[in-house]
C-alpha cells in the first residue's frame, strides 16, 4: 500500500512539474498576447487539473493556491477583460509557490516513509554466473515462492523477467523473508541469498525498473575512485612493459577495456541534460526584459543533449551572466529598433551542439553589438596598445580586449560597447572546466558568443609532448593536427616566424620559449614535430621537441599556490608516475600574441 | 512403489536417452508421448507421478500440453527438456505449470536433480 502511494507522489510530482513547465511557456504566450482566449482556457484548465490532483493527495495549500488562481482566471473569462500585468505576475508567482512546495513533498515522503509502518524485507538473489537460462530459472523460483507466500514486489518487473531482461540478479518483495530465504537457498541456480534491511534499501529502492537514487557525492568518489585506477593502471602499464614481457599483454588489454568500459559507464551515469539549465532561460528572459521595458523572444535548441553534472554547475553562471548581458545591453529598446527598421520584438537564441568531443554552446542576440571604436578607444586610453597600433590591429583583436580583468564596467563602456561585463568571469569559468570562450559580433546586427568544452572534465584526452627536456599535456580539445616538418619550411613575415600551410600563413611558437625554457642548440632537430593548434577560431603552429601520442588522463586541480600560474590548467600524472602539467592552450595563444604585438 | 514417468519427445533417440537415465535412477517409464495431444492422452491413461516435456514439437508443442495437462490436474509434476536459446519459451511453460526445466545437451545427473527437486515440491 505503501509503494502505491509512493508511486502516485512520484507520478504526481513528475505530472505537475510538467504542467508548470508547460505553463511557464502559455503564460509568458499569453502575456504577449492577453486577448488569447484559447491560451487563457488552457491555463485555466491546467490549473484546473493541478487542483484536483493535489486534492486527492491532500496537498491542501497546493490546491488552494491552484484554486485561488483558477477562480482569478474564470472571472477575467467571464468578464470578457483582458489579463492585466498585475494579474500575469500574480500567475507567476503562484506557479513559483507551487514550484517550491512540489519540491519539498519529496522530502516529507521520504520522512514519512522511514516513520511509517515497515514494508517486507527485500531478498536479492543471486543466480550463479553460468547459469544457462536466467529468466527460466527466476521464473522457476518465483513460482516456487507463490506458492508458499504472496509477493509483493519484484525487481526486474515480473514483464520484464518473462521476456528475458534479467541477468544473474533480481529481487523480490515478501514477508516471513527468513523461511523464504532458507527455501530458495535449497533450489537449483542459486549463487547467493541475501535479506536486505530497510535502511540500506534506502540507499538502493528496489522500486522503479528504470534506475536508483545515487548520492551525487558517492558518484564523486566513485569518478574520483576511477580515475585513480585509470592512473595507476597507466603506470602498471609502463611498469610491465619495460620489463618486456609480452605474456602479461593480453591481460593488460582486457584490464584496458575493462578500465574504459568502466570510465565510461560512470561518466555516463553522471550526466544530466541541458535543460536543466535551459528551461530557465524564457522565464528569465520574460522577467528580467519585462523590468526593462524591452520587448524580445528566446528560441533554445540543442536542450536535450547531456553533459556532466559538475561541467553544468561550472557553467551555468556564465550561462545566465551571458543571457543577462544579452538582454540588458545587447537586445536595444523598441524605439531604437524601430528606428533601425529592425524587428520590435528582440530575439535571443541558445544553441547547443556537440562538436568531436566537445560541447559548443552559443548565446546569439540580434541587438546592437558591440561597438568596437569604444572598445579600442577604452584599451588605448587603459594603455594595452599604442598609437601605432591603432591601425593595425584586427577586429577579433580588439574583441579580445573585453576579456582582460577589469577592462570594463556598466558605467564607462557597457552602455556604449553594449556589452562586456563580467567577460573575463566567464572566460575564466571555461577555463576552469576546460573550455574557452569567443565572441563574434556586428554593428546594428547582434553579438555571438560562443562557449566550447569538453564533455566531462575529470578525463579529458591529451596529447602529450616533450619540450626543454620536460613533459607537458596538451588538451586534445584543441590540438588540429602533429606532423613533422623540415626546419627550412619556416619562413618570416614581419619578424614573426611563421609556416606556410594549405595556402594559409600560420604563427609558429616554439613550446620551449613559450614556457621560458633555455634550449640547447646543438640538440636542435632539422626535423620539426609540429603541431596545429586551433583556439577561439583561430590557428597557430607550436613547435615541440616529441611527440608521445595522445591517451586518457585525469585532470587533477593545481594545488595552491600554482593554481594561479596561468599557463597550466591542471596537472595530471602519466604512466612512470611523474607530474605533467597540462597546458592551458588559450592562455598561452593570448599571451604570446600580446607580448609580440608588443614587442 | 517406483514413481512413474511420462517421457515426452519427438525423437524417439532423445525418449530412449531420457528413458535410460531415469531407469538407473530408479524410476519407472511408464509411458512415452512424440507429441503434445499424445502426451495429453497418455497423462490421463496412466497418471504418471512426473512428465518430462519436450517443447517443439508437431501436432501440438509441449507448452500447450502443459497448459491442457494443468488444467485438468492442477498438481501434475512437468519438467521441461529444452534446448539452450529458447528461454522465452521455457518461461512460458513455468507460467503455464511447469515445475522446473532441464536444458539440452543435459547431464544424467542434472536430469535426476531436477526429477528430484520437483518430486520433493
């Protein structure tokens, strides 16, 4: 009985967080259009439907603030009006306050649910591994215990046992459990049988087919648990093989693929769909333009691709910073549309892809842009270039100014520029997940801005490369292509060293200068391993001194104080055991770009 | 007494192996069927104490002779005898009534265990 009501909650609360989702959507409709009659019944209705099925589970103030509502509605119905403002905002926050005590119910059930009478015991079984028909023999067992005692629960479904989907477990719900136990310990298959108590059910509720509750700090470990198997198994690796002995390499190999069938199932248990974090934007955007007194719309595609939890906490903020500044300094007042024969109503659009590995996010607003003259202007009078520059310098250079700490504020530049505040917070929140940030952006048209990640951040794939005699880890994100090249292909154009590739003329740095290492010119190699690395849409050649290829590693923050050296985002330790950093490949391309514009 | 036993196959080769197997055990065949409405007669002829049923079989398959057998004795002892591969089958037959199964190729011993498990129910 008590399963039943549990499950009605769950029903209840998945089915009402629909409706709101579904109402967040009308209403914000509805505001646009307060004469739609077919909008205002449907909201109605839901409302209406909300009603009853928080009465029916005795969720009084749920219903109450759904009737409150509903009554509203049918009097603006009836009366022929039209839906005021005020009346829309007090909709709003009647869903908020439903929002919010659907969220609570779940606590308070599971509370009840530990005061409330006991359930049966739950019995897992275990079937031996080579058992040859798994379903049959669970078959056979539960029959057996139908016959002594009434179950009330299994796990797989009794549906989904008949029609194969079982492996060598499965468990099942009955009271007088120790008898039962004793009996189905005597039958035919049986690897183990075990009563489970009801406080450690409450870690792993058999109910439910389609998954469990895992502690997200469990599921930390656990991630954290095998990325030190990945390490120690990388240096076990190293270990055997310089021993040379080659009856170990069939082993390791099925321990490889077991190590990476595990990675991946863990990385996959971890993610979460964009959505969480999209859903958000059209309320948000309703409110905060709604505070403006500017008109706009917001389109999301791409919500349904998923991505590791800890990678959308780390970018939710800049998320809706970026969503912000769209709306506040890019999207422009009616008038001044008008006046530009644009459209009156803004449009804002969220795009997310997957692109290789990684994930591509971009915030596109079709609202002024960025005004590059106050831009450049703003980094003259702040010292960054100088006079002679001014002519010289490119569009995305001057874009790149807005991520520099500090370059701007509301005050000075945003009313102009249209936007750059916080920037550099939402450039240093993808670094520190590994990712980077760019910006794209017209006059009278709108601005992009694009946010490139990798899919989880505790493994990435590197590329790992010698240079000065040291190690150091390249984030495959961004590494284009390696080859080797004669040392006569490079060539000068302005004092820059630079290489001619496919009929495109790419900066050339040298990884050792780069890190400040004194190199050997003796040791100097005609043949150079080259590789092409692409940050931000833009290409440059880095030169190193080997290649070791690329693999999985796990990314382990740099303790303080090296976390604020800039040119690593992490260090990460390789198969004989030693540290290696791994670079951080959009620092350093901004960095050398500077310094030798500068020079 | 000897407990009797129906033997249900279409093969005549697979019946003689059963057959022997049970006889060493100690049993008594008392009857064999080579398909399903057979077998459903010959349960009613001599009441066997457990039957061994093949599943595929022709004119009717060992699952409706399962369930026509269960519906006219609710206590009748089956024990299925099938091939690896057909679990969805087997699992139709332990709905149907079925007590246990066996699975082909089989050891002597696993046929007599699982003769015996049912027998002991």
């Amino acid at each position: 009985m008590h399963d039943d009501i549990k499950r009605y909650v769950n029903l209840f609360k998945e089915e009402a967080g629909e409706y709101l989702e579904r109402l967040s959507t009308l209403v914000i409709e509805l505001e646009k259009d307060p004469g739609d009659k077919d909008i205002l019944t449907e909201v109605f209705r839901i409302f209406h439907t909300i009603k009853g099925m928080s009465a029916t589970l005795n969720y009084r103030e749920i219903e109450r603030i759904s009737h409150e509502i509903e009554e509203t509605l049918e009097k603006v119905k009836e009366s022929g009006e039209v839906l005021s403002k005020e009346l829309i905002d007090r909709v709003f926050k009647g869903m908020d306050a439903i929002e919010e005590l659907i969220s609570n119910i779940g606590k308070d059930v599971e509370k009840d649910r530990v005061k409330s009478a006991p359930k049966s015991p739950v019995i897992k079984i275990i079937l031996e591994e080579d058992i040859g028909m798994p379903a049959a023999r669970a078959m056979v067992i539960i029959k057996a215990i139908e016959r002594e005692q009434v179950i009330e629960e299994i796990n797989p479904s009794y549906e989904d046992i008949k029609s194969g989907k079982i492996e060598d477990i499965f468990w099942i719900r009955c009271s007088n459990s120790e008898i039962i136990k004793k009996k189905i310990e005597t039958m035919e298959g049986i690897k183990e049988v075990k009563i489970i108590k009801e406080e450690e059910e409450g870690r792993a509720s058999i109910s439910g087919t389609g998954g469990i509750r895992v502690n997200v700090a469990l599921l930390d470990l656990l991630q954290n648990i095998v990325g030190e198997l990945v390490i120690s198994f990388s240096q076990l690796t190293t270990l055997l093989k310089e021993d040379g002995d080659r009856k170990h390499k069939k082993v390791l190999e099925l321990h490889n693929r077991s190590i990476g069938d595990l990675q991946e199932i863990v990385a996959r248990v971890r993610l979460v769909p964009l959505s969480l974090i999209f859903n958000k934007f059209p309320r948000y955007v309703r409110d905060l333009s709604g505070k403006l007194g500017k008109e706009m719309s917001i389109d999301i595609h791409g919500a349904d691709i998923k991505v590791d939890r800890s990678l959308l906490e780390g970018i939710s903020d800049p998320l809706i910073h970026l969503i912000r500044n769209a709306i506040d300094h890019g999207i422009e007042f009616q008038e001044e549309r008008k006046m530009l024969d644009k459209s009156i109503l803004g449009k804002i659009t969220v795009t997310a892809k997957r692109v290789k590995g990684d994930i591509l996010i971009e915030i596109n607003d079709d609202g002024r842009g960025i005004d590059e003259k106050a831009v450049l202007h703003r980094a003259y009078m702040k010292g960054l270039l100088e006079e002679g520059e001014i002519d010289s310098i490119t569009k995305k250079e001057i874009l790149r100014f807005l991520f520099i700490p500090g370059f701007t504020t509301s005050e000075e530049v945003s009313r102009v520029s249209g936007r750059g505040i916080g920037l550099d917070v939402v450039k240093e929140a993808l670094r520190s997940v590994g990712g980077s940030v760019d910006i794209l952006t017209e006059k009278n048209k709108g601005t992009t801005v694009s946010m490139k990640m990798p899919l989880s951040m505790a493994i990435i794939k590197v590329y790992l490369v010698g240079a000065g005699g040291r190690l150091f880890a390249l984030p495959m994100t961004f590494v284009d292509e390696t080859f080797t090249f004669s040392e006569s292909s490079l060539s000068f154009l302005m004092l820059r060293e630079v290489m001619i590739l496919r009929n495109s003329v790419l900066p050339v740095y040298h990884l050792s200068d780069v890190m400040g290492i004194i190199h050997n010119d003796e040791k100097r190699n005609t043949n150079l391993s080259c590789m092409v690395i692409e940050v931000e849409n833009d290409r440059f050649v880095l030169i190193v001194d080997k290649f070791y290829g690329s693999r999985d590693v796990v990314v382990k923050p740099l303790p303080a104080p090296l976390n604020t050296i800039e040119e690593y985002t992490g260090i990460t330790i390789v198969g004989d055991g030693e540290p290696c950093l791994i670079l951080d490949l959009p620092g350093i391309r901004y960095r050398r770009k500077y310094e030798n514009t500068g020079s | 007494m000897a407990v009797k036993v129906l033997i249900v196959d279409d093969a005549i080769f697979m019946r003689k192996m059963l057959g022997d197997i049970l006889i060493k055990g100690g049993y008594e065949v008392t009857a064999e069927a080579g398909n399903g409405s057979e077998a459903v007669e010959k349960y009613m002829e001599y009441n066997p104490d457990l039957v061994t049923m093949d599943i595929i079989m022709p004119d009717m398959s060992g699952i409706d002779a399962v369930k026509e057998i269960v519906k006219k004795d609710p206590e009748a002892r089956i024990v299925m005898v099938s091939a690896m591969g057909h679990q969805s089958l087997v699992v139709e037959a332990i709905q149907a009534g079925a007590k246990d199964y066996v699975v082909k190729p089989f050891q002597p011993s696993r046929v007599l265990e699982a003769v015996q498990r049912v027998l002991n129910l």
